[in-house]
C-alpha cells in the first residue's frame, strides 16, 4: 500500500461538497460559453499542479 500521499484526516466527502460548493458559485451566473471556457482552464491548472 503506497501510504506516501495520505493526507492525515482527509475527509472525501466533505471535500467534494465543498469543492462542488465552490464550482457552483462561480458558475451561477454564466452562460454555456463561459461555463465551457471556465472548465477548460480549471482542467489546465489541474493538470500543471499535477
């Protein structure tokens, strides 16, 4: 078991609603171009953080 990346008390579920919180706050307002441009640059930054 690779245990090098565990974060201590790391809580998925939590993070996933804050994360889909997050998400849906900036999005609230755009429309499907925006929304479409918003994605593509948050998949960049995931991608370099990598």
């Amino acid at each position: 078991m690779n245990t090098d990346k565990i974060i201590k008390d790391f809580k998925a579920v939590e993070f996933m609603r804050e994360v889909r919180d997050k998400i849906s706050e900036d999005i609230k307002e755009m429309n499907f171009e925006q929304i479409k441009k918003y994605f593509e640059e948050r998949k960049l930054n995931l991608a370099k953080n990598e």
